[in-house]
C-alpha cells in the first residue's frame, strides 16, 4: 500500500491478488469518509478477535 499527497488529494495505491495495481484518488471528504469506516471496520475485527 502507498499513500501520496497531489495537491489537494490523497492518492491510495493497493497491490492487487492477481498483479495489478489500483490506485484510488480521494478528495478532502471522501478521504474523510474511509477513513472513518476503516476506523469502523477496524474497531469490528478486534471485537472478532477477542471473542
């Protein structure tokens, strides 16, 4: 995974399974949007795991 700053974007770049590359380019508030339900999804897989 990397993460780069283009102006006033973040760039998100994820390896792909199979080879390829994605790179997803967010604005202020849709960064603020995954951020958040990363952090969601975050809090739920550690409630998983302590069960």
């Amino acid at each position: 995974m990397l993460v780069r700053v283009i102006d006033d974007l973040a760039g998100l770049a994820l390896s792909l399974r199979h080879g390829s590359d994605l790179e997803v380019v967010l604005g202020l508030e849709d960064l603020e949007k995954v951020i958040e339900a990363l952090q969601t999804a975050r809090l739920a897989v550690r409630a998983s795991n302590t069960r």
